[in-house]
C-alpha cells in the first residue's frame, strides 16, 4: 500500500504500523518516532496505516514531542510512587512547559525521598515496558476500573456520554489517560526531581491539599546535564531574589500580590513609561485613562460579569453594584462612544497605561510574574476591513522595536478560528487574512496555532527569547468581533451609512510589573546604563576628598543621571565592592590626583579600571550611550580595542 510520509510516497506492506515506517526510515534513536501525525491526528506509534494515509514522524524537538514523552514520563513516576507508597492515589499528571508533575492524594514525602523514588524510575525504565493503550465500553465500565480511586472517578464523571474513554497499561501500573505515549519507556534516558510542593485538588482552594511532584525528563543523559546548569543560572537570575536584593521592588504579606515598588525600582518603571509613551506618539497613538472602579452594568455588557466575575474584586455603594477594572477594553468602550466618528477618523489609535485588579489564587501568586495588581500597557485600535493588514503591519514594527530596546528577540504566533466562535465565517475570513497577510508581508517565521483563536476574534501572540533562551508570552495582538457589537460602536462611512469598526487590542509589554520582572532576569540586575537605577557612584578616598565627590555628584546629578556619593568609613575596596554589588554601572573613585586635576579615575561594575578621565569627556561619552538606548557600556569599546 502507498502512504505518505512528510509529503513523499512509500511502499509499505498491507497492516504495517507507524513504528514500521521509523524502523524503514531508520529514525529509531531515543529521541526519535516518539508518535505518529496521522492524517492531522497525534497518535501512537503502533497505529496501522491504510492506503493513501498522511503521516509525520513526531522527535522530541517538537513541542508535541516533548509534551508526549513527559507526559509518559509523569506514568512512569507514578508507577514508581505506588510501588513505594501503595496507599498513595494517583490523581492527574500532565505535561508542563518544563517537564510535568503528578499530583498525589495521601502522600506525604520530602527532599529525602527524591533518590529512592528515582531508583525506582529508572528500574522501570530498565524493564523497557511498551505503554499499551485501551478503549473502555463507556463511563459505566471506566467507573467499575477506577472504582478505588475517586479522584479520576470525579475526572469521568465529567466526561460526556459520547466521548471515548481510554486508559495505559504498562506492567501493573494501570492509568486513565488520552494519550498518546512512547513506544517504549526505553526511550526515557535520563530522569530528575525537582521539587515536591501542596496543590489543591483542581485548583480549588476548597478542596483536599495533594502533594504535586514536579520533575524532568529527557532522551539523552547530556540534556539533562544542561537543563541542570540551566537551571542553576536560572537560579542566580531570580527576580524574586534579586529584586529585593537589590532594593527595586518587595511584597508583603498585608498586600499579598500587590508589589511595593521601591525608588530605585521607580527609576526602572519610569524609564519604561517613558520609553513606552515616546514610542507610542512617535507611532501615532492617543493615550486615555479610564476610571478603575466601574458599574455592574458595563461589566454585564463586557460579558464579564458572567464569565469572569470570580477573578474580579466586587463591591457595593448606595445599593449599587461596582468592579474594579479586570481589564481596560471596557472602559475604551464608553471612550470611544463619548462621540461621533468618521471614516476620516480611522484608523483611530487608543493607547492606556490601566491599573487593573484580578483576584489570583495564592497559590499562583510568584514575585513580579503573577500578581493581583498590575499595569496593564494597552492599546485599542479602531479601523475598518481595508486597514486590518497595515495596521498589524504597524503594530508589528512598533513590537521589533520596542524589544529590541531590550536587547531581546522575539516570534509571533498566529491562532485561528476555535470551534465556540462568534460572528460570521466571512468575517472571521477576513480578520483571519488580514492577520496572515500582515506576517507574510513582515517576512519572519511565524507558527499557525490551528482553532486556538479567543471565541470573539483570531490573535497574533508575541513570545519573547531572554539571555537564557527562556520564551515569555508577553505581547498579544488579538483581533475583537465582539464589543464593538456589545457596545453597539459605530462610524459614519463615505457612503453615508452607520458601520461598525473593526477592534484590535494590543498590548506590548503585556504587564509592566511582569516585564519588569523578565527584564530583572534578563539582565542578571546588571541593567544597561539608559535602564539602570544605579548609574554611578562616587568614592572619596579620604575625608578631604568629599567636597570634591559632592561637587561632581552635583554636576553629574544636573545631566539627568542617577549619581551618589559613598562617603561611609569603610575602605576604599569594600566601597567599590559594595558599588559592583549594587551592579552600578560606573564607579568614579577621587583622590589627590583627581582633585588636582578636576578629573575621574573610572572603573565599572566588572571590575574594568579606565583610570583617569576628564569629567566633560566622561559625560559626552555616557550621554552618548544613553541616548542610544546602548545595551553595553560604551567604554567596553575601548578595552576591546
């Protein structure tokens, strides 16, 4: 029979398998044929093809195949926890970006454990067992196979009567799961615990606490050494740790997700708002601000006091309901309606810094990452059918250059049409090839999420790549079908008619506290000097030196830049060191010399020594570098030459 394999026709003999086909393309190794896209669906490699299928082996370098394997590997950790713990209950165990977890009911284990639990994994893997996969009757005989566990006997409650209910066996261990999975556990070359931590059960803070075992996996014992020096430099680089560290930002108990941002943290946030306001007049934007406490009814409106009033902070006043802002779309709305508009007016560019408030679970709250109380750095665009492309177009080059600001490369992500979509599908047609026409024009690569659209509109999600080649989703771009409907928003066209606009929301940095945090991270602290909270310090080597380090403090301070003197009894060394610390970017140490001279003696936050400068030469030098947005101190230059 014939089968097409990545677009090429093979000769296969009749009942032959996926796993067939790897063997004759000799993709066998761990990290290769881990499943099977057959005909569009992810499957098992043991599926048997018919004649005229459509096939693409799946390796781990994809995000399907790294969601299987680990998804495999959370089996595999839970077969081993039963073996050493046979009272534990296996409840749900899914892939993560990095790795997966299981979450188990009546398991108490600690750090101690993490070895025993690991010897028994990889005793699994050794035995080398094919995961076999079973289609049960209905949820009828899916309830009588788990009926000692009702933890997935809740799960299969769940499940609609029409719906296939699988499971996978592999030697005793026996779970409900979708699939697919590996061929064999042998393909598991190297495993790791990371941590263990308390869950509730689906996310309910009602609900039984589980204990959830985070841990890693991978077809080669080398990657798994590099995510571990990964995770290592990742460590150093926690905002959580550094930002307090280095006095930017902290949070407290009394406001549990609501940072306090500190004066140093305000001088990065500031620069940031800056940056953010310049770009945006530069790219033609109007910047509203929008009330942060709004009634029931526009909420009802929006839609969201129905479907997310749960995440909302609600109240009343004089017998009146009211929210605090979730979100700004709304408030744009009633913006936009305060008047008229024409087609003459379009495409009509709205941009909002809002302070937003969603309730949280706390056990999702992480530093700067996922917080309560937040900016949100938002734009709406109002356009008709004709402007989709040019402005996407815009939005895309206001995105490339707002990050390249920040020394960080990015990727787009177009989602398409789901299946609970509003509005037309001539509509959604448009939208759709106004968004893809945008990224063809633009020229880069960009991924197609099939039916993972919001129901309201398709959207472009921006994904930005740190100094640890970590991806953020930051930015989105999302194309809205639906207030403007809800809000019955209208313009007057050449024709004389009443038409409605066609809405973008978009939004840059996506949260300015998250991108703050990433940017903390990003940097390791050590921010470029046009971003920097400490810019420079100056050190008198003596007490007769003072009046001359605050007299050039003094200068310094009247050039815009952030400068200090350390006029502390500590040694020379230990003040530069406490600078380098602080991650100053420039250190100005005065002496004898220095004062005789009206001049520097330079070094930066890595310990570089330029030695004597003039302080006019050194102040063209920093202003040059500033305003550059430089990402890399322009006294580097000379020290390489």
């Amino acid at each position: 029979m014939l089968v097409c394999i990545d677009k090429k026709e093979y000769e296969m003999p009749p009942g032959s398998s996926a796993k067939d086909v790897a063997e004759k393309l000799h993709k066998v190794a761990p990290e290769q044929s881990l499943a099977v896209k057959l005909n569009g669906a992810i499957c098992d490699l043991s599926s048997i093809l018919h004649e005229g299928d459509q096939l693409s082996l799946i390796d781990f370098a994809s995000k399907e195949g790294k969601e299987i394997f680990w998804h495999t590997s959370a089996h595999v950790l839970a077969q081993a926890v039963l073996r050493l713990f046979p009272e534990a209950k296996p409840t749900i165990g899914p892939p993560i970006e990095q790795g997966f977890y299981y979450d188990f009911a009546n398991l108490k284990i600690s750090d101690t454990d993490f070895e025993n639990i690991e010897k028994e994994v990889y005793k699994i893997i050794s035995e080398n067992h094919e995961p076999i996969r079973h289609v049960l009757a209905d949820k009828k005989e899916a309830l009588l196979v788990f009926k000692n566990n009702p933890y997935k006997g809740e799960l299969i409650e769940g499940f609609s009567e029409e719906g296939i209910i699988t499971a996978y066996e592999q030697a005793e261990f026996f779970d409900l799961c979708r699939g697919p999975h590996l061929p064999n556990l042998g393909k598991i070359k190297a495993f790791k615990i990371l941590k263990t931590a308390g869950a509730y059960w689906r996310g309910d803070s009602k609900r039984e606490m589980l204990t959830r075992i985070y841990a890693i996996s991978f077809p080669d014992r080398k990657m798994l050494k590099e995510y571990i020096t990964f995770l290592e430099e990742a460590k150093k680089r926690d905002h959580k740790i550094l930002g307090p560290k280095l006095d930017l930002f902290s949070i407290r108990e009394e406001a549990p997700g609501m940072p306090f941002i500190h004066p140093k943290g305000m001088i990065v946030w500031n620069q940031l708002i800056h940056l953010w306001k310049i770009m945006h007049k530069k790219a033609g934007y109007e910047e509203i601000k929008t009330p942060q406490i709004m009634s029931q009814e526009l909420w009802e409106t929006s839609g969201h006091w129905e479907h997310y009033r749960e995440n909302m902070y609600t109240f009343s006043i004089e017998e009146r309901h009211f929210a605090i802002k979730p979100m700004n779309c709304p408030g744009c709305m009633l913006y936009y309606k305060s008047k008229s508009h024409s087609y003459r007016e379009l495409p009509l560019r709205i941009s909002e810094l809002g302070h937003v408030h969603r309730h949280e679970a706390s056990g999702a709250l992480s530093g700067l990452f996922r917080v309560r109380s937040f900016h949100q750095d938002d734009a709406h665009l109002f356009m008709q059918k004709s402007d989709i492309k040019q402005e996407i177009l815009s939005v895309i080059a206001l995105i490339e250059e707002t990050y390249s600001k920040f020394g960080l490369s990015y990727r787009l992500e177009l989602s398409t049409k789901p299946e609970n979509s509003i509005g037309s599908d001539e509509d959604w047609e448009i939208a759709t090839n106004g968004l893809k026409e945008a990224l063809d024009t633009w020229g880069k690569p960009y991924r197609i999420n099939e039916a993972d659209g919001a129901f309201y509109g398709p959207k472009i999600d921006i994904h930005i790549t740190d100094a640890l080649s970590r991806s953020w989703q930051c930015g989105t771009i999302q194309l809205d079908m639906a207030l403007p409907e809800k809000f019955e928003l209208e313009y007057m066209d050449k024709d004389g008619q009443l038409k409605r606009p066609i809405m973008i929301h978009r939004a840059l940095f996506g949260s300015v506290e998250r991108f703050m945090g990433i940017l903390i991270e990003h940097f390791v602290g050590k921010f470029p000097l046009w971003l920097s909270p400490s810019q420079l310090r100056i050190i008198p080597i003596a007490d007769r030196h003072e009046p001359y380090a605050n007299e050039v403090c003094s200068v310094i301070k009247q050039t815009g830049f952030q400068s200090d003197v350390d006029a502390s009894h500590e040694s020379v060394n230990k003040k530069v060191r406490n600078a380098q610390l602080m991650q100053y970017n420039y250190i100005l140490i005065l002496g004898d010399k220095e004062l005789e001279n009206q001049s520097i003696n330079l070094r930066t936050r890595d310990n570089v020594v330029h030695g004597e400068l003039a302080l006019n030469v050194f102040l063209h030098k920093i202003e040059q570098e500033r305003s550059d947005y430089s990402l890399t101190s322009y006294f580097a230059e000379e020290v390489n030459a």
